[in-house]
C-alpha cells in the first residue's frame, strides 16, 4: 500500500526545509524521515525537517530534526518557515500564533507575507575563550540561542583563513574541526564566522551547521 504524505518544501533566509502537518503522526520515526526526505540526492532535499504536531499549552508543537537525524531544538529561521505553513494550512485561527519548542513557548505573528518570531533570550553566554585548531589559536564566543552556537570574530583571527578572502574561503574544514572540538561536547555547536564592514555597521556571516555538517546559507 502506498501512503501518501503531504509536505511543503519551504527557505527563511536560505536555510530550507521540508515541513509535515504530523498532528495525525504520519510521520511515526522522525530521525529516519529526516534523513530520507533531506538528502538533495535520493530525497526532497534541505536542511532539516519540520513537524507541526500536538499541543495542549500552545496552538501546537515544532519539532525540528537536522539533516542527518539528529534532534535541532530550536531554529529561528525554522520557527519562521513553520509559522508561515500553519497560518497558510489554517492550523492557526488566525495570523497570531503560539508554538512550542524545547519546552519553551514562543510567539509568532504574521502580517502581510511577513512572519514576525519572538525568539527566547539567549542563554550560557561565553566571552573571550580560544581553542586549539590544526596549531592555530582560534578566539571565541558561545552562545546558546536555543542551539549551540560558537561565533568566531575574524576581527580578533586575522589570517584564519590564510590568503583567502572571507566570502570565497572554503569554511567546511576549520567549521567541522571546530564544532567536534571537546569544548563543545556532547553535542557540539553550530561555528559562526562573523566578519564586519563600514565600522561595524554590517555584519557578514557564514557558518557551518552541526546535524547538516555543511555550510548552510543562513544561521544564528
């Protein structure tokens, strides 16, 4: 028998996902559909998938699982995207919503194709710490903003990445050291390169994404 499941394949800010209605658990092992259905080669393709499923306290539950199957807790760009799908499907009554995520309920309004996402403070704030990377000394900051996060000023790590420019060096080497680092364990953190332009007034990040294990497009 063939079970069809209806899904939307949706992007906030670049980061995608595919996003399931799975309030009647169409979806019975999240970890393995996760896997399936975001590989870009044999499956739909993104970095992580999206459940909208049951709630009691909230209009309903999102549950975020990364690329490779591993549970993501809480994803801005996610809680958008999920925002957005239950406000179109009309799983919400109207364009004000409640969900929760990771024990914590968060408020999502959406106004005009615009989905507006009160995002929790951030919490476990780290300054100022250095880790060891291939011999080189990495200055950095941890934040946890619902996910792991180590952001990496290159302000304070000229040369990081060598001769290469900030926005066409290969990241993916140095991220995936850095988020398996022991600092980080068990779980490890997302590695955010953060540059900065026109006296700090704008701010270019590229990172790479634990669960996707690659750089995604947006992020933290």
């Amino acid at each position: 028998m063939v079970h069809y499941i209806p899904f939307a394949k949706m992007s906030g800010a670049g980061n995608d996902f595919v996003v399931i209605d799975n309030r009647q658990e169409l979806i019975r092992d999240a970890e393995k559909a996760a896997r399936v259905l975001c590989d870009r080669r044999l499956g739909i393709g993104a970095d992580g998938l999206l459940l909208v499923e049951k709630n009691t306290k909230a209009n309903f539950t999102m549950k975020y699982y990364n690329a490779d199957g591993s549970y993501g807790g809480m994803c801005g760009n996610g809680g958008r995207c999920i925002a957005m799908f239950a406000f179109r499907e009309h799983i919400v009554p109207n364009r004000i919503m409640y969900f929760e995520a990771l024990d914590y309920v968060y408020r999502a309004e959406v106004t005009d194709g615009i989905v507006v996402l009160a995002m929790k403070d951030p919490v476990d704030i780290r300054l100022n710490n250095t880790l060891t990377v291939n011999g080189l000394t990495v200055r950095y900051h941890f934040i946890n903003t619902g996910t792991q996060h180590c952001v990496v000023l290159m302000d304070e790590n000229p040369g990081l990445f060598g001769e290469s420019a900030f926005d066409t060096a290969d990241i993916v080497p140095l991220g995936r050291v850095v988020r398996h680092n022991a600092a980080f364990a068990p779980i490890g953190a997302n590695v955010n390169f953060v540059q900065t332009s026109g006296e700090g007034r704008l701010v270019h990040q590229r990172t790479y994404e634990k669960g996707v294990e690659d750089e995604t497009l947006a992020c933290g």
